[in-house]
C-alpha cells in the first residue's frame, strides 16, 4: 500500500473511528489460516466445555506465537501500513494476537462499551487509543453476532451512557449503530475508544476471527497471558517486527525506529 493511501484511510479513521477493508485477505491466503484456526479452536473448545457448558464467546489468546502461519499478519502488507499511518512510528504490538470465537445460536456477549473505560483519570474525549485489526475467516451476515459500533463515538466527552445496556446486560438498539458485516477475508480496523458490542450469533454458523491489536511503544501491553512474550520476541530477526513485539526502548531520543 502507498503511503498517501495509508494517509488517506488513516484521516477517515480519525473522523468516524474505524474503517472497513474488503480482501485484505485472499481465498488462498485465508485457507492456512483457517484451517490452523480451526485445528487450536477445536482443542480449545473442548477445554473450555469442560467448565462452561454453553459459552457465548471463546478467545484464544497469544494467537501470533501458537503457530508460524500467523505470524506475517503482525505486519500483513494490506493493513499494517494503515495502523502505522495511524499510530506513528512507535507503533507495537498490544497483545499477542488473539482468536475470536461466537458458538452458532449463541447469545450477545457484552454490552455497550469502549474498551478502556474502566481506566481512571483519563479525562475524554480520549486522545490515545490502541488499534484492533479484526480479520473475517468467514463471511460475516446481520444475524451472526457482528461487531455492532456507534461511529464517531470515540470522539464522545464522556463515557458511554450505561442506560445503552439493558437490566439484562445486553445491548440496546441504538439510533446510527452500524453491524460490520462482510466477506471472509475482510478487516475491520476500529479505534478501541469507540462505542461498540456484540449482538446474539441467530446463525447456525459460528463467526470466527483474527484479532491484532497495536499501541504505542509507551502504553503497556495487555497483560494477563495475552501480552507478546520476551522468548517470541527475541527470535524475531526483521527490525520492524522485533520493535512490534516490544523488544527494545520504549523511548528512543534520537527518534531512530524500525517499524
């Protein structure tokens, strides 16, 4: 991708808080992936089955170090420019990559939130924010849970209203809600400060995705098991991607990055 295509796409992020990227993966790049995807979530399926009987939602975190094959999407050439564009040159890796799991005929999982809500002192409209690149392994229709996002939400000067959530925890119907719905291989790229949830899955399908998610060099990782760890990064010989997973100064004076 051009770098004033980056720029471009990078300035609409800016005013409506995400975008939407069609293709950004191919029918034969998706195909490894899918199926290695596949192959971890059904393992894990059964682990978590064993203590949840009926899960709305199952994640597979440290999803970029589980297998070789998911690896090139920390800087996947249709979309890594655009967060660079987004973020700057420090820009890193928040978490290890994750896989998203809704079960068919499952119920909505959360409310209305923005992803950093519960953070104290910040006061809004929130000038720093992650980046989350959600790929599609499968196409994705209205009734198959969505990402469900309000646009332009993360320029909000307060928090998200709690009344957008019903007493039953789910998300109400909110005026201007966009569901993101799309073919497999697309990507949504979303400002993590925007107002977003996820609808019940009505489908017989379950909705599979690839989540990465970039910060600031500055901003700590998502801890808790998800971050990238020191062993992963240390293996990494491509300057740009040993900078993506965090090796080295989070602070450089001279302003000499590699990503």
């Amino acid at each position: 991708m051009e770098s004033h295509e980056a720029q471009a796409l990078a300035e609409r992020f800016d005013r409506e808080g995400y975008l939407v990227l069609p293709n950004a993966l191919t029918p034969k790049e998706l195909e490894p992936l899918r199926q290695r995807y596949d192959e971890l979530m059904s393992a894990h399926w059964e682990t978590v089955k064993r203590t949840d009987p009926d899960p709305r939602r199952v994640y597979l975190p440290r999803l970029l170090e589980r297998d070789p094959v998911f690896e090139p999407l920390m800087d996947w050439p249709r979309t890594y420019p655009i967060a660079r564009a987004i973020l700057g040159q420090d820009i890193t890796l928040a978490s290890a990559g994750e896989a998203d799991y809704r079960p068919a005929n499952s119920g909505g999982w959360i409310g209305w939130h923005s992803d950093t809500s519960w953070l104290p002192g910040v006061p809004y409209p929130r000038q720093f924010h992650w980046v989350r690149c959600a790929y599609f392994l499968e196409d994705i229709t209205e009734d198959m849970g969505p990402f469900t996002l309000l646009p332009g939400s993360h320029r909000a000067t307060h928090p998200c209203p709690p009344e957008y959530t019903g007493p039953d925890h789910l998300p109400r119907t909110i005026p201007g809600q966009v569901a993101i719905t799309g073919k497999a291989g697309t990507c949504l790229i979303n400002n993590t400060e925007i107002w977003h949830t996820s609808t019940p899955n009505r489908d017989a399908r379950p909705r599979k995705l690839l989540m990465v998610l970039y910060k600031h060099a500055w901003m700590r990782q998502w801890e808790a098991g998800h971050d990238v760890t020191r062993e992963f990064g240390e293996r990494q010989t491509d300057p740009r991607r040993r900078q993506l997973c965090n090796v080295g100064p989070w602070h450089r004076y001279d302003g000499n990055w590699d990503a």
